[in-house]
C-alpha cells in the first residue's frame, strides 16, 4: 500500500480498497441472495405456499428475519426468489417418432409434477400471476419452457388454434387429476390421451 507524502493513502490505494471492499459486499449479497432462494424453493415445495413466510425462510436458510426484511420486504419477493432458481423443466429427447415423443414428454411432465413438486408451485403461480407483474412474467417463462417440446413435436401435425388446443390439453391431463385429484396419470392414462389429442388433430 502506497502512503503520500503526508503519510495519507494516496489516490490509486483508497479506490483499490473501495473495490476490494465493493467486491467483498458483492459476493455477500450474492451468496445471501442464493441461500434464500434455495431456501424459499425448498420451503414452497415441501410445505406449501403458506409456509413461505420470513420466518420460515429465514429458519430454513439461517439467516435472521431482519435480513430477509431489508432485501425482500414483502412474500411475492420470496416467491420470486424460489421461481428463479427453479430453472429449466426437464424435457423428453425427441427421437423423430411422434406417439413415443409425446408418451415421452408427458412423462418426463407428470414425473416432474412428483420429484419437483411443480403443483405446489403452479398454485402459486396461479394466486399471484395474476396481480404481480414479476410472478406473470416468471409464469410465462415457465409455461413456455414448459410447453416448448410438445408445442415442437405437435407442430409437425398442427397449427394455429388447433395446435393451441392440443397442446392444452396435454397440460391439463397431467395438470387437472393432479390439483383436482391429488395424483398423477397413469401410464395408461398418459398413452390414452395422446392417441386421443393425436385423433383429433388428424381428423379435419
């Protein structure tokens, strides 16, 4: 460290602390950041979306409410902190053979519904999509990730509002007996409704 004349730091020595120091407050705030999210994502997906309180992050990620207050002041930005690190959905590989791509996507959908809890958080997204810009915005990205291989495989039969309507219904045989029945499809259910979504986009 370089001292002037004066014995003062000089210039070049007070902006090199100032990084050090910005830097130091930057990883911080980003290992902070990432612990609550993991923590808000574990907490909405095991316990529901009425458990994602500052208390009960701030438990689960070990931090104290104050913090969580002063960074993420209200529920909604807990929320988005979860959605965020939620990341991609998992997809089926398409081989090129409609039926099997479709049985296959819808699978690899319902078996995420069970491993990645998505029906917890797709209430949530219902509830607050609809008055909060950021959680709309997330939603989107979430149903177009979601939807993006089966819209793909589909619109080699299908377009337009036809191609719309079937890949709707392919979201709601897994999404319907999910949140209105509290369980998943059967495989025999899954290869059922792509036969019929298949005979309806052929019969024109």
């Amino acid at each position: 460290m370089t001292n002037g004349v004066d014995g003062s730091l000089d210039d070049h020595s007070i902006d090199d602390r100032r990084r050090n120091q910005t830097s130091a407050e930057d990883a911080r705030v980003a290992r902070t950041r990432a612990d609550v999210s993991a923590a808000a994502l574990e907490v909405l997906t095991t316990e529901g979306w009425d458990a994602v309180t500052h208390a009960t992050v701030a438990r689960v990620a070990g931090y104290s409410k104050t913090t969580l207050y002063t960074h993420w002041p209200s529920r909604v930005d807990l929320l988005g902190l979860a959605l965020d690190v939620l990341g991609e959905m998992p997809h089926h590989t398409p081989t090129g053979d409609l039926r099997a791509d479709l049985i296959g996507e819808m699978t690899v959908f319902r078996d995420a519904v069970l491993s990645l809890r998505l029906d917890r958080i797709l209430l949530a997204l219902a509830h607050w999509g609809a008055t909060e810009d950021d959680i709309a915005r997330v939603r989107t990205r979430l149903v177009a990730d979601g939807e993006s291989v089966v819209r793909t495989v589909l619109g080699r039969v299908a377009g337009g509002t036809r191609l719309d309507a079937a890949v709707a219904m392919f979201s709601g045989a897994v999404i319907c007996p999910v949140l209105m029945y509290g369980e998943t499809p059967t495989d025999e259910v899954v290869a059922a409704a792509v036969d019929i979504v298949l005979h309806g986009v052929a019969t024109d």
